[in-house]
C-alpha cells in the first residue's frame, strides 16, 4: 500500500487503465483513503498536487504508465474536458482546517464518510424524538460553515417517521420548518 507516497506511477497506470475511454461520460474521480491513514498535510498536498485537472493532463500522465500496461494503454482524450476529484477520508485526524484549504487549494471535494448514513437516525431520535429509517432519508443539501472548525452541515429529508416531533436541545434549536 502506498498511502499517498510514490504515487505517480500508480496514478500513470490508472488513467491509462482506460478511464479516459469514457470520454464525455467520465464524471468526477472519487479518491478513498483507508480508514487507518492519519492525515498529513504535506503528503495529502503533494498527492493532490498530482491530479490532472484535465482529460489532456490525464493523458499526459498516463503516458508515464509502467510495463505492466504496455501495448494495452489508453492514453489520448479525445477532446480536452475539465476533471473534478473528490476525497473521501475516515480517519478522525482529518478533522482538521487544514484540510479544507488543501482542498479548496486544489479544486477538490470533500466525501463525507465512515457512519455519516447512521448519524440522521441517531440524531432524529436525540434531537426532535421520532425515529427514522436510513433508508428512508434523502441527502438534500451540504453546506460548509465558514470557520475555523470546518464543521459541514448535512440536510436530510425524510419521507416518514413515527413519534412526535418534539424540540429536545432547547438550547441549540429555537425552532424548525416541517413541511
């Protein structure tokens, strides 16, 4: 395993695995690092540094595929597209502001990760006491706190929920729409 060091050949090899075969329909690249792999800074801003922002940039660096594709790589675009990354990371040190201006920097998103799907359930209960199947929840909107704690805000809709909704954190919540 890598974990983000010497990655330009891997990097070479996977966009000339044939990524840049799906020409028009290739949508962003999702980047998931293992859950056991502590944020640093350094290292995360020199892998990101790596990712072409472009198909013509992807298949320049795919032209420095190893022998493992040889004769089997694809490394033309056919017209030249914008690329978007996204990160998603599950270890807790990512926590971090830092983060969020590495990938601001750099043009990447951020995936929220690890029990995000659990956290709605849980806080439906806890906050406003109704219960709420995961599977019955639409993630609706994500929204970046501009601050130092770079704290994002995931908005739920929910089709249906049994209980009564009731206000049970008076003081973080003056009040709610349900609609």
């Amino acid at each position: 395993m890598k974990r983000l060091r010497d990655v330009l050949t891997p990097l070479a090899n996977f966009f000339a695995s044939g990524v840049l075969a799906l020409g028009a329909k290739l949508g962003p690249l999702l980047w998931q690092l293992p859950p056991a792999l502590a944020f640093d800074a350094d290292r995360l801003a020199m892998f990101l540094a790596l990712l072409p922002r472009s198909t013509v940039e992807a298949a320049t660096l795919a032209q420095q595929h190893d022998e493992r594709l040889e004769g089997r790589a694809w490394t033309s675009a056919d017209v030249d597209r914008p690329l978007r990354h996204a990160l998603e990371v599950r270890h807790p040190s990512y926590r971090d502001p830092t983060l969020i201006e590495l990938l601001r920097a750099h043009g990447v998103a951020l995936v929220i990760a690890g029990t995000a799907g659990t956290r709605p359930y849980r806080e439906a209960k806890e906050e406003i006491g109704v219960l709420v199947k995961t599977d019955n929840l639409r993630l609706m909107h994500l929204m970046h706190h501009h601050t130092n704690s770079g704290r994002v805000a995931l908005f739920f809709e929910a089709h249906d929920w049994l209980g009564e909704i009731v206000n049970r954190e008076r003081d973080k919540c003056t009040g709610w729409v349900v609609y």
